[in-house]
C-alpha cells in the first residue's frame, strides 16, 4: 500500500487558487530570500532512507539550532520511519479483547504486559488495557475501585451520566459525584 500519491498539476492549481498565489514559489513569499535554498539536492535516483537521511542531516546542519522553552512537549524529538508502520498494524489499533483465546494467545499477552508496564511506570496497584469504550471503561474502573477499595459500596466520580448508569448497572454502588463540568452525550 502506497502513502503518498503525487498531486496532479490540476490539484496543484486548485490548491494555490485557494491560497491565493500564482505558483508554488508564492506559498515561500514571505521567507527571506537569503535563506532560501535555491540549489538542486543533486540525490542518485536510488537511496536508502538512512542514505537520505544523512544528505538531508548536512543540509540541515547549516541551520542555527536554538533551545526551545515552548514546553507541553513541544521540543527536538526523533520518531524513526519504521513507527507509523508498527502502529498501522491492525492488533495495534485496537484494544479490543480477542474471543478466540486459543488463536489470539500473542495479542492476549502483550495486552498483559502492556497493563502491567503501565501500572508499574504510574505506580498504580491496578491497571488495565482491554477495554471497548468510555462507558465500558469508566463501568470496569469504577467496578476496580470499588473491589480493590476499603468501601465495598462509594465510587467518587464526576457528573457522567452514561458512565454512571454503566457503573450502577455493572456493580451496585453508590456514586459520590465530585465537581466538576457535565459531559454533554
């Protein structure tokens, strides 16, 4: 499967209509003549990523690398090529838990540790990585807390109405509402 198709010179139009310039050169306008590269990357027609990579790396060797203090994660961070292709794998993009338990013995167990790996690194006594949606989630955590907890029968929550009805239906307990903003279903 293919993640990039080349944008035909009729797209290409259509986008700068849009944005309101007559060329591809139009949407570098407002960067400074004197730092634009202008010359050919004079790149084989075949290359390995790593091979590109490096090219590139020089090429932008040539910029000041200043700190960042913007701060929320908003810093240098490399995430290698091969991750978008790990996380499209289809036993990734969910977390639903398998039925056929005798076939499904691989997705079972990295489910485990990753639960595992979670509790450890928050330091919670209980974590857990299986779950179908909010509701369903927020019903399990509450049925957790109220197991695992010193009173049989309170669970502290905010307002959610959906997620309530799901925790009274799953286990009777009493819901002790916090404040805090209603979530609108």
């Amino acid at each position: 499967m293919y993640k990039f198709f080349p944008h035909t010179q009729e797209d290409l139009q259509a986008m700068m209509a849009k944005a309101g310039v007559k060329d591809l050169d139009g949407l570098y306008a407002q960067i400074p003549e004197g730092i634009r590269f202008r010359g050919d990357y004079k790149l084989p027609s075949e290359m390995s990523e790593m091979e590109v990579r490096d090219v590139f790396a020089k090429i932008g060797s040539q910029n000041q690398q200043l700190t960042c203090f913007a701060g929320f994660g908003v810093y240098d961070h490399y995430t290698p090529s091969v991750i978008p292709s790990l996380l499209q794998r289809s036993e990734f993009l969910t977390s639903y838990t398998p039925y056929q338990a005798e076939i499904s013995q691989g997705t079972l167990h990295y489910i485990f540790e990753y639960q595992s790996m979670m509790a450890e690194l928050t330091g919670m006594d209980i974590a857990n990585a299986s779950m179908y949606d909010g509701t369903t989630a927020a019903a399990e955590a509450m049925m957790m807390a109220v197991s695992a907890g010193k009173k049989q029968n309170k669970v502290l929550t905010k307002e959610w109405k959906k997620e309530q009805k799901a925790a009274k239906k799953a286990r009777k307990a009493e819901l002790k509402a916090m404040p805090g903003k209603e979530r609108k279903a």
